[in-house]
C-alpha cells in the first residue's frame, strides 16, 4: 500500500534512497509510476526527471525520487546505465507540437479506420471531455468512444456487445468506489477483454480542477438533491447546461483535470489499442 504517513522521506533523501534497490534506467525498459497508475516504455533519465512514453505515444516528465517508479512490481531508484550499457541508442525526446492530452502530435496524421474496439462513457458530458483532451490520439488510433446514456444496462450491453481478443471494450465509470453501485456493475461484466475503470466523483464536472475554473472547490450537495443543479446553486452560476459550456471552455489540456480522472482514460486507452498478437 503506497502514501500515508510513512509512505514518504522521513530523514531526508539520502536515507530514503538507501531504502529502494536501484534500477538502471535503460531506455525501453517498462516502468510504472506508482502514485498515478501510469504505465510507459522509459524514453530518458533527463538529469532529475524520468521521461516515460505510454503506449498511445502519450510522455511524460516526474522528478526521479527514490520509490517513485516500479519495475516489475518492485518499487525502485532509478539510476544513470553504468558504462557497459553507453553505448546503446539514445531515446531522445522529439519536441514539437503536443495534443491536448501530452502526447507528440502526428503530422498530417489521418484518422484511423474505426477499430472493433470501443471505449464507452456515462454520457454527454464524459464524451465531450474525452473528445477534447484525447480526441486526437483517439483518431489516430481508430477508437470510437460511445456514450450509455447511463450505467444501468451496462451488463446487457456488454453482452449484447461480445467482447473479444479483437474487439476489447474499456467502460469509464462515475463514483467507482468500494460498495457503491457502479462497483457492482463493473464487478457483474468481469470478462478477460473488458476494462473498467473510473473514478471517485458523483459526476465528471469533479473531474475538473476547481482552479480552472476559479472556484475554491467543488461544493458538497446532500444526497437525495439533483448533484447538477444543487452545484450551480450553490455557486450562483445559472443553468447546468450553462455552466458545462464554462466548464468545458476551461479544459485547455489534461493539466486542468484531476490525476484520477486522467490515468483512468489512459488506462481504458491502452487496453483498447494493445496488440493482439
């Protein structure tokens, strides 16, 4: 179990690094990022940060702190190649243009053919948040992302939809969290080629940052009350359809949504357009 109190330095860095093995950072190799779920091939050991690709082409910068990545499962330090390895081919980082989700944008990319694979969302306003932070990988990779209009047929649905080693289906769900409804939907279509992933808020609005939106934080509304309508309530901000355009027109990239919400979609898109040979 990661975080809590012991969960990070206690004496300074040099004490904490003595706690982890170290690992060479050799380009190519599969390494996780612990706290946020992340899963990439090592691009570079950049001074203090590691740069991981995702399987999507999606990169990414974290500072190098010891504990802070897995290989293999294990918590590790990584560390420069010795000697010996200097002489394998560098993994540069290209700079260039950047989609809105981080990755490198493809030049003159056209979108795939749609694959058999699909990414379904709750609704309108998941697909729409997806569609603007990760439309463009999406295209590229050829995967539609369908809405359910609601969770509650999602058992038929899967059924209905026969998910195969080449037609896999990744489910994005509202308030996954332990004893709650959707906790038992995900758990009813358990199947080899179905990911469910999500995320603890009611609603995909919580999956905005707060500061992007210049609000201290998202109100909290009794159960029982519309969550939509009792937000925009209490933040006198009119309509919930109103607000949603504002809510939308904030999210330039991925850095103005919540981590869980973002490892969650790049889980279900790594699922999707993995190999299936």
């Amino acid at each position: 179990m990661t975080g809590g109190i012991l969960g990070g330095p206690i004496d300074g860095p040099a004490r904490t690094a003595a706690q982890y093995p170290h690992t060479e950072a050799v380009p190519g190799l599969r390494v996780l990022h612990r706290s946020s779920g992340f899963t990439g091939t090592l691009v570079a050991l950049d001074g203090d940060q590691v740069i991981l690709r995702g399987h999507t082409g999606l990169e990414k910068r974290w500072q190098n702190l010891p504990g802070t990545f897995a290989v293999d499962g294990t918590a590790t330090h990584l560390v420069p190649p010795s000697s010996a390895d200097q002489d394998a081919p560098e993994v540069r980082v290209t700079e260039g243009v950047r989609t809105a989700s981080g990755s490198r944008a493809v030049a003159n990319a056209k979108a795939r053919v749609a694959r058999a694979s699909r990414i379904w969302v709750e609704g309108i306003h998941d697909a729409e948040l997806v569609e603007k932070v990760w439309g463009d990988d999406l295209r590229v990779e050829g995967i539609v992302v369908e809405r359910l209009d609601g969770a509650d047929h999602l058992a038929d649905a899967v059924a209905a939809f026969g998910p195969a080693a080449d037609a896999r289906l990744g489910v994005l769900l509202d308030h996954l969290v332990p004893g709650s409804k959707e906790a038992r939907l995900a758990e009813s279509v358990r199947h080899p080629h179905v990911l469910v992933t999500g995320t603890p808020y009611v609603d995909v609005w919580q999956a905005v940052r707060p500061a992007a939106l210049g609000i201290p934080g998202w109100p909290e509304i009794p159960k029982g009350q519309p969550w939509k309508e009792g937000v925009c309530a209490a933040l006198g901000v009119g309509a919930p359809r109103d607000f949603w355009r504002r809510i939308l027109a904030a999210v330039v990239d991925w850095k103005q949504l919540e981590q869980p919400f973002v490892a969650a979609v790049e889980q279900l898109i790594d699922f999707v357009t993995e190999p299936t040979d």
